[in-house]
C-alpha cells in the first residue's frame, strides 16, 4: 500500500492539521472529490462545506468556507479562508444567515440580483442539509 | 529649596506613577506573547499563499493581459498610502515612526507631482497625520473596542480597499506597518500591495522546481488568480496587523520599562535631598536646644 497522503489545512489564524492520512475528501467549487496519495497536482477554489479527513481508522470532519486547495505532489494543502472543526460548528448561526439570506432574496428586485441570491440561498440550504446529514439528524 | 513636606509629596507622586508604568509594562508583556502567539500563527496561511500565488504569476510574467490586481491598472499617479498604527499611545516612539516613514513617503510623492491618499488604520496614526495631510485623509478605520484582531477586520479593509481600487480611486496602494523584530527592535515597514508585488522566496530552490509540475486547474488558471489576488491583499493587510499589534505591545514594554527605570532613579534622588534635609533640620533643632540649655 502507498504511504499516506500528508495534509495540511491552514486558516489565516492558525494551522488546524497538519498530519498523514489515508484520504481527504473536500468540496471544490465543482463538486466534492477524494484525494488519496500520488493524486496528480491539481488546484481548485472551495465553496462552503465539509472535509472529510480519513485517516486509518478514524475519520474527523472539518467545516470550511472559501479558500482552495492546492494537491502537489509532497501532498494536499487546503488554505481555508474560515475553518472549524464540526464539532465547533454553529449551527444556530447558519439558521441565522439563512433567514438573512431569504429576506435578501425576497427584497432583490432585477433578474440579477435575484438570481444571485437564490444561489446564495440554495447553497446555504445545501450547507444546512450537509450539517444535518453529518449529524446523524433527521433531514426535514 | 523646597520644603520637606514638598518633597514627602513629590516621592509620593513618583511612587505612584512608578506604579502605575509598572503594571501597564506587565500588562504589555502579557499581550505581546498573546500577539507573538497569533502572528506566528498566521505565518504558515501567509507562506503557503506566496508560495501559490508565485508559481501562479510565473504565468503572467511580462504579460500584458494579467489581472489588474496584479499587473496595475497602467497608471502611477494616484497613490493610496494605508497607514496602519496603534490604537493608543504611551509606546515610545511606535506611532510616530510608522507616520514618519509614511510622510516621508508621501512628501516624495508630492514633491514628483503624483497625488497622494491616505487610508489610516488605527487613531493614532490619524491623530498625526491630520496636522499635516488633513484634507488628504480619505478613511479612518479604527478597532479600538475590538479586543483581538481577526481575519474578519482584515478582511474588512481589504474589501474597502478594492472597492477604492475598483472605483478608480487610486493606482497604487502602499501599506505602512511596523514589523516585529524583537521586543527592544521594530522597524517600521512599506510594502506595495496593489498591483501585488510577488516576492521569490531565495533559497528554496526545490520548491520553485516543483511549481513547474503540470497542474490541473478547476474551474480555470484565470480564475483561481482572479480568487486569489484578493484574498492575497486581506492576506497582507492581516499579517501587518498581527506584526502591528505584536510591535506595540513591545514598544510599549520597553518605553513602560524605561518610565519605570526613570522613576526609580528621580525617587532616588528625591529621597536623598528629603533625607540630607531632615538631617540639616534635625542638626538645626539640636543646636538651637543645646545653645538654649547652654544660655540658661
């Protein structure tokens, strides 16, 4: 078997991991992907969501909001513009800008703006939808 | 001369300001290693971006259709001077060598016929710079009610700056900050940030290597540094706040350090004259009672 894959997910704050794990799994701006030891280099931006760190027989999640990653071949570095561990996530918070996000969308008036905040909305929703299902919680 | 009971209140009044000096030094060295902590905790988010962003702007080397963020705008006459100080005073020479370096700078720019602003984060460095430059001072930003610096107020003179940048406001952006040496040591420092100064790293030859790799690119090349560029700046503007706040605290410590060591010695003193003349009068006293005893 391949030795691991060594990750890193650095917020401007401060380094969250820093460790060699079996696989990550992070959500690029165009869909989630997995990225295991030798993966070719590759960078993409994030969008909001959670990395899955799979590590031998553990796995830990992390919640994540802008930034990129960035796969080379000494491994994956994640630049995160906002991280947290799951466990720190604020779920009550997301509520919150949801509302927020819903009364923006229902004040937009040009097509444009409309549209941008419908997006803004779903992917919120997403996010919500995401947090529950990590949770184990019933999806409404 | 003053008199003895002057000179009991003189010490006093020393005393306690020596005491007062004294606690605001130990609280600055417990800040400066919470503001040492957090800068050095920034340095791995700052490092691997540069690292990023110079591989990405290898690209765009001589070319003439990069970014704006990061080739300019074309133009050089329009300077933004962000000028980043303490909130407070009471830090020896802190506040007014960052303003110094800044007004230097802009009296330079002046004197080239180019048009200078000014974006001051932090009051002190307003209160400075307004006697001289008053009508050129766009913006004040200060976080004086905010306890620790984050990413959010970084970012949020980030964005005001692009937001001038994007409007036509200026050309060229300069951040004014003191980088943190040591605790006797910070220099005042100016860094351009638009159009982005890519730095190379000297010495890591193997790294510069490795970003000719192949790479994929999702969603695209020009993307990503359009992402990037931005965020580069709230970058910056966070790490010259963080070695901002942690210059402070340390010029703090050792003017707070000198005033104490001041103190002590104008105590010494005092107390010296105070004693010299008690003795005199004690002298004074004792004769004037033998010489009464002596006439009886």
């Amino acid at each position: 078997m391949a030795e691991g894959l060594k990750i890193e997910i650095v917020s401007p704050e401060r380094l969250l991991v820093s460790q060699t794990v079996q696989s990550v799994t992070v959500p690029g701006t165009e869909g989630y992907f997995t990225v295991m030891a030798d993966h070719a280099p590759f960078m993409t931006t994030l969008r909001a969501g959670f990395i899955t760190v799979t590590g031998d027989n553990s796995a830990e999640i992390f919640f994540v909001r802008g930034g990129f990653a960035d796969v080379s071949p000494e491994g994956l570095t994640i630049l995160a513009e906002e991280s947290v561990p799951f466990s720190e996530f604020d779920h009550a918070d997301l509520q919150a800008q949801i509302k927020a996000a819903e009364e923006e969308l229902s004040r937009a008036e040009t097509p444009d703006d409309k549209s941008y905040a419908q997006l803004f909305v779903s992917g919120l929703l997403n996010l919500a939808l995401e947090a529950e299902q990590l949770n184990g919680a019933h999806i409404h | 001369m003053p008199s003895l009971k002057d000179l009991k209140n003189r010490i006093d009044s020393v005393r306690s300001t020596q005491k007062i000096t004294k606690a605001m030094q130990m609280v600055a060295a417990a800040k400066l290693r919470r503001a040492q902590d957090a800068a050095e905790a920034a340095r791995p988010y700052a490092e691997r971006m540069g690292r990023v962003l110079s591989s990405l702007a290898a690209v765009y080397d001589g070319q003439s259709d990069a970014p704006v963020l990061l080739g300019g705008n074309g133009k050089d006459q329009v300077h933004l001077l962000i000028v980043a100080t303490g909130e407070r005073g009471l830090a020896g020479g802190f506040n007014s060598s960052i303003a110094r370096l800044a007004r230097d700078h802009a009296n330079k720019l002046l004197a080239e016929g180019k048009t200078v602003k000014f974006l001051t984060v932090g009051r002190k460095g307003h209160d400075i710079l307004k006697r001289q430059f008053a009508d050129k001072i766009i913006e004040t930003i200060s976080y004086r009610d905010v306890k620790s610096i984050g990413f959010a107020q970084a970012s949020e003179v980030s964005q005001k700056v692009q937001a001038l940048f994007a409007a036509g406001e200026f050309d060229v952006a300069t951040l004014f900050f003191a980088k943190f040496n040591s605790v006797i040591s910070q220099v005042p420092t100016a860094t351009q940030i638009i159009p982005a100064k890519i730095e190379h790293v000297e010495g890591e030859g193997e790294i510069v290597n490795n970003s000719a790799v192949i790479y994929e690119y999702e969603p695209s090349e020009e993307a990503i540094v359009e992402d990037l560029l931005p965020r580069n700046i709230s970058v910056q503007v966070f790490r010259a706040m963080l070695e901002n706040s942690a210059s402070f605290y340390g010029a703090q410590m050792s003017a707070m350090d000198n005033a104490t060591r001041n103190a002590g010695e104008m105590i010494g003193k005092l107390q010296l004259s105070y004693n010299r003349q008690r003795q005199a009068q004690i002298t004074k006293e004792l004769i004037e009672i033998i010489s009464g005893a002596e006439a009886l």
